[in-house]
C-alpha cells in the first residue's frame, strides 16, 4: 500500500507541471487539458478505487476566472474511473447546498467519501496540488489514511472543534505535504475541518492572514505556521489551538 501512495503521488507529481503550464493558458471553451498520454496514465491509477468518492464543485453561471478550468480539470479526471463522481453546482442558485457545506468562496471543491469529512479545496488544483487531490481522493475510497498511531491517539483527546487552512501555491514542491497532512486529520477527527486554499487566486485572504511563505496553515484564526511540518508538529498546533 504503502509502493502504491508513493507511485501515484511521483506520476501525478510529474503530471501536474504539464497541467499547470496547460491551464494558465486555456478558457472556458478550451478542450481536454489533460494530455491524452496523461489521460491514459492518469486512467490506471485511478481505476481501481476502492470506494466511491464524490467531488462537489460549486461554480455559477458567469464563471469566475479560475472556475471554467477547475471544471473542465474535474470532468477530466472523472472519467477516469467509474467510482469517481463529479456534481457541479451553481454557488448562487444552490446556495443552500453551498451554505451546507460551508463553502463561501469559488471555486470550490468538496470531496466526499461515505460520508463528509470536512474536506474543502478552494482554487484550482494544478501544479503540485494535484498530486495531493488525487491522494486524498484514494484515501476517501479507502476509508483510512497512513497517519501514525500516536497521531491517532493524541486527537482521541481533541473535543472542541478545529478548522485548519492551508494556503498553497501551484508551483510549491512542499505544499502537497502539509496538504496531506491536514486532509488526513480531517478525515480521521470528527471536530477537524481542512480548507485548502491557493493564495495567488484569493488576496485578499492572504493578505488577511499575512501569507508571506507557503505552504502557511492556520488553525482556528489564532494558530498559525509556515512549512510543511511533520505531524507531531502539526498536533501541537491544533491542541495549542484549542486550549
């Protein structure tokens, strides 16, 4: 299992250049920006999840500038496996599906296991983030991540909610990690909410929140480092959060 995470992640690593360089450059009405012998490789990872995982990706009718290519990206890559779905809609129309997910902000992906999880990407996931997406959605259909046991013991202490942002850039090689990491989290703590967001498509958040390095996480709006740091770290930071 172990072979498998580290083979997805190095061909989607390799992937995800091509991609980035590909979408700055499309539109709305661009064709396949996945290349077809990226396609073919993509197909094969990806065709044998073990469970369902459904992306939600709210857009609106007059596309923001970044949401034409996060859909085009996500009706891609599910057709590369009948377990992953894509359900688009629209941030204005379905609002109180965008207020039930928590989603305030587009483009905007939710991804869903059996169950929601609390996992959000805001932006489009190209360059490295890619690589970290398509991780996550292998975690989602598998039910389990690779999180270390003491991790898991020390957030069966956690009772109070924790919400972590991760504001990423596309061409960050050390992004996807804390990505990973805060996904994981997420997934494996009721009370933990991870948003990932690129900070060159929103600003005025990084501004806000003082991103001048990334990959920058912060947790609870009082909580706040730079780096991907390991996870011990990580917990560290979430308990000192929430004290």
């Amino acid at each position: 299992m172990i072979a498998k995470r580290c083979h997805l992640l190095a061909v989607t690593a390799l992937l995800s250049l091509v991609l980035l360089g590909g979408l700055s450059s499309r539109t709305a009405d661009a064709e396949e920006v996945i290349r077809k012998k990226d396609r073919e490789l993509l197909r094969k990872e990806l065709r044998d999840l073990s469970g369902e995982v459904t992306m939600v990706m709210f857009t609106q009718e007059l596309e923001c500038q970044y949401c034409a290519q996060t859909r085009q990206l996500l009706t891609e890559l599910a057709s590369f496996s009948d377990r992953l779905k894509l359900i688009i809609l629209d941030f204005v129309r379905d609002n109180e599906e965008a207020e039930g997910y928590g989603v305030d902000k587009i483009p905007a992906i939710v991804l869903l296991g059996d169950e929601d999880v609390g996992i959000r990407y805001y932006g489009v996931p190209a360059g490295y983030e890619l690589a970290a997406l398509l991780e996550t959605i292998r975690d989602l259909s598998l039910g389990s991540t690779d999180l270390e046991d003491e991790t898991r013991e020390r957030l069966r202490t956690l009772a109070k909610n924790v919400h972590i942002q991760v504001f990423v850039t596309p061409t960050c090689p050390h992004c996807p990690r804390a990505v990973r990491t805060a996904y994981k989290l997420a997934q494996e703590n009721d009370f933990i909410r991870a948003d990932v967001l690129e900070a060159i498509e929103f600003p005025h958040l990084a501004n806000r929140y003082h991103v001048r390095g990334v990959p920058m996480v912060v947790i609870n709006e009082t909580t706040s480092f730079v780096g991907a740091q390991p996870e011990a770290l990580f917990v560290d930071k979430i308990l000192e959060a929430v004290e």
